[in-house]
C-alpha cells in the first residue's frame, strides 16, 4: 500500500499502459490465432465442396448407367443409345471432377481415392456395352462404393472437415446431404434397374416383390428424414437455406407421388400393367430432378462458407 501511494502518477499510468499493451497482444494473439483457424477450416470446407458437386453428379450418372447396363446385358438392345448418352455424361463428370481433384484433392486426401476410381472406370469402359447382368450389378456396386464411402463420405466429408462446422445450420445440411441423400441415391438407381428389368423380362419374382418392397420403403423413409431435415434447417434454424428447402421439394414430391407409387403399382399389378418406356420417363424425370437439387445444395454451401 505504501508502495502504491508512493510511486509517481507517470510511473502508474506507465504501468497501466503496460498492462493493457500485454493485454492487448494476448487478445490479438488469440483472435488471430482463432480467425486463422476459422480461416483453415473454411478452406477445407470450399475446397470439399468445390469437389463434392461433380461428384455427386457422377454418382447419379453412374446410377443411370447401371439401369440402361443391366437391360442390355438382359437383352433389351433398345437403350444402347441411352447408355451411350450415360457413358458421355459420366465421362465430362469425370473430367471435371479430376480438374478438381487436381486443385483440392491432395488437402483433403482424395488423391488416391480418384486414381482408384479413374482406373476403375477406364477398366469398365471398354466393356460396358457387353458386359453380363452379374458383371454390370458387381462393377457398378464397386465403382458407387468408390465414389460414395471414399471419396464422398470419407475424404469430402470427413477429411475435409465438413463435420466439425460449429454453424448448426449449416452441418444439419450437411450431414442430410452426405450421410442421409447419398444412400438415397443409390436406392434410386438400385430400384429402378431391377425394376426395369422386371418390366423387360415381364416377370416379377418372390425375390423381386421382397428387395422392391424393403429398399421402396428404406428409400420413403430417407426421403422423409430429408425433408424433416431441410425443413429444420430452413425455418426453424437458419432462414437463408430457404432456397434449400425449396429446391428439394419438386424431387420430394416426384419421388413421393409418381416414382415409388409406379414401383408399388408394378408389384401390385404385374410388370405387363407398365411399360419399360412410361417407367424410364418417370425415372429420367426423377433423376434431373435430384441433379438440379443436389446442385443447388451444393451451390448454398458453398456460398454459405464464402
């Protein structure tokens, strides 16, 4: 006490900018330190997205593929030029997500990951107009698994640090699109390849009606999930991803009124009550529908982080 009331005011205000100067380099220090961390991450974040989008892209093309493969290997030469149109379409995916993956890929540790499924799909190229129905349904079960569990989910989601978004919002939105939509799409492609060649075969097995009904309801119930998913986000948590919310729902709706009802329909009447043209119009249909929503999922997230 004696001390204090013995130094000189100089000598106090000295002190006090002192400790305030010491003070202040601690908080900058620390708010740089963080902004640089947040800095780090949305990077991470961007460049994920930036290689998500085509690649969400190939892996409905490829589940287009897949339908028109397995009917030729089945015998309906009529959708040659509907997979030629596929293995074009799969091919610029390709092309654009490798121009990705060359910028971002090694930050997020796909690099190898896309070798893999650049030489999966060269291999399978120069065969896929002949190949039999087994070989389309192991091929295009390997090559949906590359693109979906390594470099979607593993390396985009996971390695790029996608899951550790503090903005509840926006990892809701997220975790629907990588975790809960990336299934569905897969459900998509499987359903209508079998069915399409139940309807070509005109013959509906046991086997068939039982793998129709369980993936039909597995896929309504994602669908749902998603919808209660967008719907959260959009009004009750983070009114920007509206958009979002709105763009999901034409593919919702298609999906829940005219693509599971035509499957339901061919199970409960017989392959003859459809033909295989009315079935893919409504499957293409579908597919540009979830192209054009996916994309835009993509696009708001990726202006989100920006």
């Amino acid at each position: 006490m004696f001390l204090v009331e013995n130094t000189s005011l100089k000598l106090k205000l000295f002190g006090l900018g002192l400790i305030t100067l010491i003070l202040g380099i601690l908080y900058t220090y620390t708010s740089y330190e963080t902004n640089l961390s947040n800095m780090k991450q949305a990077s991470k974040e961007m460049k994920a997205i930036s290689i998500s989008k085509p690649l969400f892209r190939l892996y409905m093309d490829l589940e287009s593929a897949r339908i028109y493969s397995r009917s030729l290997a089945g015998g309906n030469i009529s959708v040659k030029p509907a997979l030629e149109k596929a293995v074009e379409d799969i091919d610029k995916d390709i092309e654009i997500a490798a121009a990705e993956n060359k910028k971002y890929g090694k930050a997020i540790g796909s690099v190898k990951d896309f070798e893999l499924l650049e030489n999966t799909w060269n291999n399978m190229r120069t065969r896929t107009f002949s190949y039999t129905k087994d070989e389309v349904k192991d091929n295009y079960n390997n090559i949906v698994k590359i693109v979906y569990r390594k470099l979607l989910l593993r390396d985009c989601f996971e390695n790029g640090a996608l899951i550790a978004d503090p903005d509840m919002g926006r990892i809701n939105l997220i975790v629907g699109l990588y975790v809960v939509q990336g299934p569905a799409i897969d459900y998509l492609g499987r359903l209508s390849s079998r069915t399409a060649q139940v309807l070509y075969d005109n013959q509906l097995k046991p086997s068939d009606i039982t793998m129709l009904q369980t993936i039909s309801k597995d896929t309504n119930l994602r669908l749902n999930n998603l919808k209660n998913i967008y719907y959260k986000i959009a009004y009750e948590k983070n009114p920007n991803y509206k958009k979002v919310y709105n763009d999901f729902l034409p593919f919702y709706n298609t999906m829940a009124t005219k693509f599971l009802p035509a499957i339901q329909y061919i199970i409960t009447n017989g392959p003859s009550s459809t033909t295989l043209q009315n079935f893919l119009s409504v499957y293409q249909g579908t597919h540009k529908l979830a192209t054009r929503e996916t994309d835009s999922i993509v696009n708001t997230l990726y202006n989100d982080i920006i």
